[in-house]
C-alpha cells in the first residue's frame, strides 16, 4: 500500500515489474519448441482475453479514483463557503464578539489552507486539525457569550454558521482517508502480471516496441490512479483557489488601512 500511494516510486517499479514479465514469458516460449500453430492460437486468445479484462478493470478503477478527487475539490469549495457565510453573519454579533469571531475566522482560515498543503506529514496534519478543533470550539464560545448578553432575533443564523464549520473537519479527513482498496489494487498488479507474462509467451521474436510498450501503458495508468487517489503525494492536487481569495479577503479585513477606514466611513 505504501508503494500505490507514491506515484513516483510506483512507475519505475512497476514499469521495470512487468517488463520483466513479459521478458520472461517471451523467455520461456524461446526454450520450448512444441509451439505449434494451434498452441499459438491459444496462447494469443489467452492474451487477448487478459488484455480486455485488465482494460475493464482499469477502466473500473479509474471513476472510483477520479470521485475521490472531485469530492476533496468540492468538499474544499463548499467548507470556504460554508466560512464566507459564518463571516458574513458575524457581523451580527455586537462589539467585542464580532471582533473576536472574524479573528478567529482568519486564523481557521489559515490553518484549513495549511492543511491543504500536500507537503505535510501525518503529525502536522494531526496538528492542524487539532488547532482547528480549538478554534473552532473558541468561536463557539464567543457566540453563545454573545447570545448570554444580548439574545435577538437573528442570534440563530450566527450560531448555526459557526457551529456548521466543525462538520467540515471531519469530512475533511475522512474525504483524504477515501481510497481505493488495497485488494482492487493487488488485483490489478496481478492481472497486469498475468498479461505481461502471456504478451511475452505469444512474441515468436523480440520487437523493443512490442516489448515495452504494453508495460509503460499500464504503469502510465496506474500512476495516474496513485496520483487521483492520494492528496499529499505525485503532481495532481486539490487546488486552494476558493479558500485563498477568502484567506485574502480576511488579511485585506484586518490591513490597518482597511480599519481606518472603518473607524472612519467618511474618508
């Protein structure tokens, strides 16, 4: 499992695996010489049969990977709106919470955009959420504090925005754990195996391009279901787009010429 989440380490390996496959099918038919025409005939319906079965299953596998990236991308757009409305009812709340809500919200903001980085290991991922959980838990308290001192009619719409964010965390991590299992992924190499091996049986002689071809097209393939189906590894990530214009909206908030400006509506 650990080598189907590195996109980097599985092309070579499993290119250089199958490859050998199909050398020693390729091998193994040199030495025999009771291939007749009829045994070839065989040996390629075999081949021909593998050849759609691995094509099925890789077309099977390659959806469930690609639903995997779309629900973290759009997970990702729905947690930012989710934030953009706490923040716009925040300003609801009355002087001091309101302050103290959107500075909290900038900073959750900042700790969900770090998360998204796909550079982190486990123990920072663990952190980050964690900070998250407290930040959370913080605004939470601001606004039922707020509630306590002055209870109004749209007191509500404050504390179901602020209160849906924690759903988001867990989603979250459970949209990153969403992989495709490890026994479709030992079927795959198995059956890839198989075809390699019965590719080589069927070559009455070696061709560099009969050769290696087939195998480069599957470990194409296959590094891109590793790159699909892990957010923090390979080149193909879930961009931070929607969650960085509200990151920079909530710096221009707290820039001081933004709360002059506030202080002072006139100028």
């Amino acid at each position: 499992m650990r080598l189907v989440q590195d996109p980097w380490l599985l092309f070579p390996v499993l290119f250089l695996a199958l490859a050998l496959m199909e050398e020693a099918g390729f091998r193994l038919r040199a030495i025999r010489h009771d291939i007749d025409e009829d045994r070839q005939r065989l040996i390629e319906s075999a081949r021909d049969a593998l050849v759609v079965l691995l094509s099925l299953l890789l077309g099977f596998s390659l959806p469930m990977a690609l639903d995997h990236y779309e629900h973290r991308r759009q997970l990702m757009v729905d947690e930012s709106s989710a934030i953009a409305t706490a923040l716009q009812r925040s300003d609801l709340l009355p002087e001091p919470f309101r302050s103290k809500v959107r500075e909290l919200l900038k900073e959750d903001v900042d700790a969900r955009v770090e998360f998204g980085n796909h550079k982190l290991d486990a123990a920072s991922v663990t952190a980050l959420v964690a900070r998250a959980d407290n930040l959370q838990a913080e605004m939470w308290q601001e606004s039922v504090a707020s509630v306590q001192k002055e209870l109004t009619f749209v007191t509500p719409l404050v504390l179901q925005a602020v209160g849906s964010l924690a759903d988001f965390d867990e989603q979250r991590l459970a949209a990153e754990e969403k992989r495709i299992p490890g026994t479709i992924w030992l079927i795959l190499v198995l059956i890839s195996a198989m075809t390699c091996f019965i590719i080589g049986c069927s070559l009455r002689r070696r061709w560099m391009v009969a050769t290696f071809l087939f195998p480069l097209s599957v470990a194409v393939v296959f590094s891109l279901l590793s790159e699909l189906d892990n957010p923090r590894t390979g080149v193909i990530h879930v961009e931070q787009q929607s969650m960085r214009r509200l990151q920079f909206k909530l710096m221009a908030d707290h820039s001081p010429g933004a709360d002059a400006v506030k202080s002072n509506p006139q100028k």
